[in-house]
C-alpha cells in the first residue's frame, strides 16, 4: 500500500512539474525589463501566455517570459534564452494579447511523406500541404520554403511508470471554449506569369485602362471578392505615358507574383473533442513584378504590400465556434488573385 501510494505520489509529482512547471524560477531570465522589441508574457498554463502591461521586473519570476518577433515574421515569436530543457521556443500570436507554444516542421520535398504519415497533422492540413508540394516539385521551385507551426509537435509525451503523459497546449478563446491553431507558412512562392496583351489598335486603350485588382475568397458557399489596395489601377499609372504601345502586335505586360502567407487552421473542443473549424490565410507580404514588353524594348516595376489578412483573421475562434455543429467550416482561404484582368490561382 505503501508502495502504490508512493507511486501514485511520484507520478503526480512528475506530471505536475512536466504540464505546469514549465517555466522554472532558477531559468526564468527575467531578471531585466524588456527591450523596445521584446514583449513580456504571463504563462496562463497549457502553453498559454498573456502579454503583461508590466514593464519593469526588477526580479526573477517562474510565470513570465520575455519573446521577441520571429525574424521574417508578423505572428511568430520566440522566447527570449528559452531553458534547454524547456519542450518549446517558439510562440503563436493567436489573438492580440493572447499567444500560444507551438513547436515547428520544415516540410520539403525529400520529408513531405514522412509528414503526411505523421498522424499529429490534421487531413486538412495533409491535404493542403500535399497540393502544395505537388506544385513546387512540378514547378521546380527550389527558393518557396514551407513550414508547419502547431502545439500538436511539441515533444511533450513521457511516459511515467508506465502512464503515457502528453503536453495539451491550447488557449481559452470565444465563450470560453478552448482552442488550438496549426499554421502553415510559404515563404518566396512565385506564380505562374500571366500575360495582359497590348498589342495592336486596343494596346493604348488597354495600357491606359483602370483595372480592378481582387481576392477571392471562399467563406462557406459564398465569395468575397477584396478589392487590391496597393497595385496601381492602370499600367500607365505604373510605367508612365508610352505613345509606342500597341505599335508592335507582341506587345504585352507579363505578371508574376511573389508572396509569403500563413494559413490558419482553428480547432475548437466541443463535446469532449477537437474539432477543425474555421481556416483562412493571411498574405504576410506579396510582391507584384510587372514586365512590360514594347517592341525590343522591356521595362520591370514592381510593386509591393504586407500585411493583408482575412476579414475574420482576428476573430478566428468566433468563426470556430459558429461552425462547431456543422459538418463543413468556416472557410476564408484564398483562392484567386486578379491582376489586370489576368486571373492567378492560388497554389493551396
């Protein structure tokens, strides 16, 4: 009796230092206030962290964490000398204040099988993710990198005296129910060209004309069509007058796109389980490169943009739990970019 009691103990003892007590007073580091661009977190448990309105810890703490932004990133943060033997580093931005841990996976295409079999990954994310390898192998785009964020690869499973213990991070979101995000990133995609032609007695006219630049969004059986703020209406707005244009019948602008972009998969837990619920994308920045060619003669513009989100990116968990009954989600992927009347598939 002794012996099970002990046990018992020891186990308790274990899980509660592995679940909770991660953050340890002896490798906190927060000993100095902040820098300009470093935040201070208070860890909520479950991996959950809150950004403090203190600025000025003048003492160790085992609850807070300093993080700074993730480089090349808007919603990624990594925790300031994170301990070794801490299972994460890295932090999701999941709402203004509120930032979950999550570990990462580089996806390329000599490993995507092996993360396609790896049954931490929802069908949702596979599915995506395999349309997307697909494309930058037949495609041969060597400089798009891809990555997976999500809580679900922390390597937090021990096993004590037999009992398997598993790291449950989420965070508490609309209504108080819990939620967990997984992210896929691309980084230095580049599109297909498109072709605008401006050839013959219309190449003026067209040169000149005020295009509408969208997004195509699905959101459930419905589509939202964004206007594109920050491509110039007109490739004459862009290149300046060119009374040559239309001279030659080869005339044309060739377009392509570089971008990075997140894409947000939500899950809420209803009804004693996780249910993917809402997904949607977020454009961390994009580049449109413009080639006008006249004649013999080629001129390159570009131009350029961060930060585009979705109209519910802030309001992901709301979104998730809308569609909790639901045998669909709340989607708000990108589908198609339009410019100059030239239409883009996105490649997810």
């Amino acid at each position: 009796m002794i012996k099970k009691f002990t046990s018992f103990i020891l186990v308790g003892a274990l899980t509660f230092t592995f679940l909770a007590g991660l953050v340890s007073a002896e490798s906190s580091n927060i000993e100095n206030s902040p820098t300009q661009d470093e935040i201070l977190l208070d860890f909520e448990g479950h991996g959950s962290f809150k950004e403090s309105t203190e600025r000025n810890i003048g003492i160790s703490s085992n609850t807070m964490y300093k993080a700074k932004k993730k480089d090349g990133h808007s919603f990624l943060y990594e925790i300031v000398d994170s301990p070794e033997e801490q299972p994460f580093s890295l932090l999701m931005q999941t709402n203004p204040d509120t930032f979950l841990a999550v570990a990462e996976k580089e996806v390329t295409t000599k490993n995507v099988q092996s993360v396609l079999e790896d049954n931490r990954i929802s069908d949702e994310v596979k599915t995506d993710l395999k349309k997307l390898m697909k494309e930058i192998e037949d495609r041969n785009l060597e400089d798009t990198t891809v990555t997976i964020y999500s809580p679900e690869l922390i390597p937090g499973s021990v096993s004590i005296n037999g009992f398997e213990h598993q790291y449950d991070s989420y965070y508490t979101g609309y209504k108080g129910y819990s939620y967990k995000d997984t992210w896929m990133y691309y980084a230095n995609y580049i599109s297909d060209p498109g072709v605008r032609e401006l050839g013959g007695t219309a190449g003026q006219a067209l040169y000149k004309k005020a295009y509408k630049h969208l997004i195509r969004q699905g959101i459930g059986d419905l589509v939202n069509l964004l206007p594109l703020g920050w491509v110039a209406n007109s490739l004459y707005d862009i290149f300046g007058a060119d009374a040559t244009v239309g001279g030659d019948s080869n005339d044309k602008a060739v377009v392509t796109y570089v971008e990075g972009k997140y894409r947000r998969y939500t899950s809420i837990s209803w009804l004693g389980d996780w249910r993917q619920k809402a997904i949607m994308d977020y454009i961390n920045y994009q580049t449109v490169n413009i080639q006008k060619m006249v004649g013999r003669n080629i001129t390159n513009k570009q131009q350029s943009v961060q930060y585009v989100p979705s109209k519910s990116w802030d309001i992901q968990d709301q979104r998730a739990y809308e569609m909790k009954d639901s045998t669909t989600f709340w989607d708000e992927r990108i589908y198609n970019y339009y410019f100059f009347d030239i239409q883009f598939a996105a490649p997810w």
